[in-house]
C-alpha cells in the first residue's frame, strides 16, 4: 500500500510538471493551428488562440486543407454550421492530419439533433480524432445512450457521463473531454475534474467551441490527456479571474480575453483545480 501511494503521488506530480509545461511550451513556441470551426465561433475561437499565445488559421476551404494541414502543428474540426462543400473540407483534413502525424480535435457539436449530422460525425470519428471535445449529452450520444440534449445545448451532467467518456475513449483510443460545470477528462485509463471557470461562461455563445480550439494549441506542443487538461484549467482559470470583474456576459467576454495571456503555468495547478483519478 505504501508503495502503491509513492508511485501515485510521483505520477500526479510528473502530470502537474507537464500540465505546467505545456502553457510555457504553447507560449514559447507559438504553434499555428488550423481551425475549421463554425460561422459563429470563428471570432470569439481566433481571439481566444492569440490571447492565450497560439497563432490561429481559419483555413477551411478543401482546395487548401490538404496543403495546409501539414505546416500547422494541431487541427480542431468543429461542426456548429455544416454544408456539404465543408465536410468534404473537413474529412480531407483529418485524413490528412493523421497522414502527417498532425494531432487534430474533434468537437461533435449537436451531432445528434440531425441525422445529417450524425452521419457527418459518425465519419469522422472513424478518422481518428486525436482529442474528442462535447458536452455531456453530444459525448453520452456518442456511445448510443439517451440524453436530455436540446441542440447545442446539454441537457445531462457531466457526471452522468463520465462513463460514457471512458468507454468511448477506450473504443476510439483517443482522449475524450466533457466540458460543464466540472470538466472531466480520460483517455480511458487514467482521467481528471478540472474546476473553475464561472457560471456566466454559458451565457456566451461559441465559448465551448473556442475552447476546442484552444485545446488544439496545446495537443500542438504536449501529449493529448496533459494538452485536454491543461487547455480545461487555462480556460477555468482565465474564467475565474473574468468573473471576478465583469458586469455581466458582454464585460465577461473582455475580461476573459483580457485574462488568458495573464495566466501564469503554475496557475494550471492551484488547490483544487485539477483533481487525478
């Protein structure tokens, strides 16, 4: 038993040092990252890349992905607003992206609201997304189960999918993140809760997809479970610190941009904020 808590304790602390380590690395190297995202996040997920020390490419047009996906060193897929010319995009890029050995997220935003979406998901999911990024209810359907979803809206917790988020990332053998009130990350052996943020931060259109981007830079410059985890705690931290200052959604979105740089690696560590399973 008294081994069994050493070599636990080393492993949380080697984690906490690469966590760390990947905002330093993220900010020294600056990587680019190709975003195909929807019309609505484009804005808030560019801005939120170059605040956080990224350099971010809203490159999406299928003529170019295949050039493109190679110099860059991550790809996020988000499928918020979907017409056929863009999945074409996004199915060349990931194929590509894996090709290259590039690490790419996947964000299933309301794949189950549509069947059209769900087939567009289903396929790209066989095209081995790197890191898996939903809600709880868009993660729970990925595996089949019920859910309380309401289109890009969760309508469960992330508690109550968390199994589903191992099971899938056991399946698909990638890391899978549900984001809400307390994230929750695996790649199916070993997982973590991330706390922060605020409650003011779903009042904000597109903030989750900007997270998938932001989660893109650091799968960049660290290995997928450490880049999802410390993507979810510069997010919560940046978000509590907004909080802190804001009026209100419209403040929010300021000071949380103003507060991404200001994050500082050993905040990705304070007390509380990552919890190792």
């Amino acid at each position: 038993m008294y081994f069994t808590a050493v070599f636990l304790f080393s492993l949380v602390g080697e984690l906490t040092v690469k966590i760390e380590q990947a905002l330093a690395d993220l900010r020294n190297q600056a990587p680019l990252v190709q975003c195909i995202t929807n019309y609505v996040a484009m804005n808030i997920a560019a801005n939120v890349v170059l605040a956080a020390g990224a350099s971010p490419a809203m490159v999406h047009a299928e003529a170019e992905v295949a050039n493109f996906v190679p110099i860059s060193g991550a790809l996020t897929i988000n499928i918020g607003t979907l017409s056929p010319d863009w999945v074409a995009a996004m199915q060349l890029a990931a194929d590509t992206a894996v090709s290259a050995g590039v690490p790419w997220v996947l964000d299933p935003v309301a794949h189950f609201a549509t069947p059209y979406r769900g087939e567009v998901v289903r396929d790209l999911i066989t095209r081995r997304p790197t890191i898996i990024r939903g809600n709880a209810s868009e993660i729970m359907a990925l595996i089949g189960a019920e859910t309380a979803g309401k289109g890009a809206d969760s309508g469960d917790s992330v508690a109550d999918a968390e199994s589903a988020a191992i099971s899938l990332a056991q399946s698909q053998g990638c890391v899978v993140a549900v984001t809400g009130e307390v994230d929750f990350v695996t790649d199916g052996d070993r997982s973590a809760r991330v706390t922060g943020g605020s409650e003011i931060m779903p009042m904000i259109t597109a903030m989750g997809c900007s997270l998938t981007a932001l989660m893109g830079a650091f799968a960049a410059v660290a290995p997928p479970l450490e880049a999802a985890v410390a993507a979810l705690a510069h997010f919560a931290e940046a978000g509590l610190t907004a909080a802190q200052r804001a009026d209100g959604p419209g403040s929010f979105q300021v000071a949380f941009l103003d507060a991404l740089p200001n994050v500082m690696p050993s905040d990705l560590d304070k007390p509380g904020r990552v919890q190792w399973l």
